[in-house]
C-alpha cells in the first residue's frame, strides 16, 4: 500500500500545506511521440490457484515499492537472498530477476526449493504454500502470480500512478495513485491498458482512457479523471 499522504517523499495531503497541485512544469505537459505510442498495461488470468499476469510499463522494483510491507513476510530474491521489511531498499545494489513473498521465516532449505521449483518452469505458489506472491522481470516488464486480489488492485494503481506521472512529466512521488474501489471499478475480467493517444491533458485535470488487456489494445471503454488541484481520482 502506497505510504500515507504527507509521508516522506510523497505529496500531502490536499488541502494541507504539504500538497502541491499538478500544475505544468517547465517542461510543459504531454507525452513525446514514442510515449503517445507506447502502451502499459496489466493483463490478467484468473485460475484456480490465483490470478496470473504480466505486466508492461513498470518493472519489479517499482511493484515492490508500491506494495504494503507487511512485518511478517519475507522476500526471497533468485539470488537466495532473503529481505525482511522493505526489500525496495536494498534494490539501489541489486536487480533481482525474480522475487517470492513468503509469509513467516525462510530458512536455507526453504530458498533452494523455491529455486528448483522455479527453474523447472512451476509457480512456486503451487509449491510454498506460504507464498503470495511471485515477481519475475521481464524485457519489457514483469509477469507475476498471486492469490491476494488486492495486490493485482495495487499493481494496477500504480500503473495508473506512473501513467499520469509520465503525462504530466511529474516524479512519481508526486503523484497520488487511486484507491483501490476507483482501481476496482477499471479492471475488467482481462485486466486494464493505458495509451498516451487516449489521455487527454487539461490544466486543471487528466482524462485517462481505458481499454481492456489485450493483444492489441481496443479503444478505450472507460475512463478515470485525475484532479490536478486535490489529486483526488475519479471514475464516470
């Protein structure tokens, strides 16, 4: 879960000293030719061991970052290295190519059967039966396999978080990402794609298009506003 407004590195809270409206900055709005072309996306299937998909636009680390760190889960890295409390942290030394997310200790034995499993091709949720979580890096993103709906809800708000981010050439952090009904209410049955050609870019608000995931993408079916003033998200 994205920190709360007014932490460190993120905007406050509308209405209070700390929030600053997404105003122009002095690169202008808008998206360049290829980001106009470009399409993020998260497509999904849902089976019966949890939901599996890819992701286009985001890569691991900025998934790790955006999810809640929950105490009691440990992060296995491919490497076998395992991260306690805030894994993204530890990113600025390394890329992992794959992470699982396991709920309570590791030991030893516990990583080289969760490598094994993953480098015969298995899901190694299907395997550890702790595990919620698995995150592998991708050339163009990351695919990923879970059985807690909300982590697919937070994948895609962050998605939506970096898009708008890139419209109004804004950092990030600068940037709120939508609450997770506003996200629930996009997400079709296959997922959810963004296109710079469907955001439209207005002073005061952003007017984001969204389609279904798919292998190319239809028009947008529906749309979602962001207030540029309060940050505040918007559904029809």
């Amino acid at each position: 879960m994205s920190p709360s407004p007014g932490s460190p590195g993120t905007p406050g809270s509308p209405g209070n000293p700390g929030y600053e409206p997404l105003m122009p900055n002095r690169r202008g709005d808008g998206f360049g030719l290829a980001s106009m072309l470009s399409t993020r996306s998260i497509a999904t299937i849902r089976r019966a061991s949890g939901v599996h998909g890819t992701v286009e636009g985001l890569d691991l680390q900025s998934i790790v970052h955006s999810i809640e760190q929950i105490p009691s889960r440990s992060w296995v890295a491919d490497d076998l290295t395992v991260l306690i409390g805030q894994p993204s942290l530890r990113f600025r030394a390394t890329n992992p190519a794959w992470l699982v997310r396991i709920d309570g200790p590791v030991e030893s034995r516990d990583g080289r059967a969760i490598r094994a499993a993953i480098m015969r091709g298995d899901d190694p949720l299907a395997f550890e039966l702790r595990a919620d979580l698995y995150l592998a890096a991708t050339r163009t993103g990351v695919s990923f396999s879970t059985n807690d709906d909300n982590i697919v809800l937070e994948i895609a708000a962050t998605l939506l978080q970096h898009h708008a981010a890139a419209a109004v050439q804004r950092a990030v952090a600068d940037v709120h990402k939508p609450e997770l009904d506003t996200v629930a209410a996009l997400l079709g049955p296959s997922g959810l794609a963004l296109r710079g050609l469907e955001t439209d870019v207005f002073p005061s608000f952003l007017d984001i298009g969204v389609s279904d995931a798919e292998h190319e993408a239809p028009p947008a079916i529906r749309s979602v506003v962001l207030d540029r003033v309060t940050g505040a998200w918007h559904t029809d």
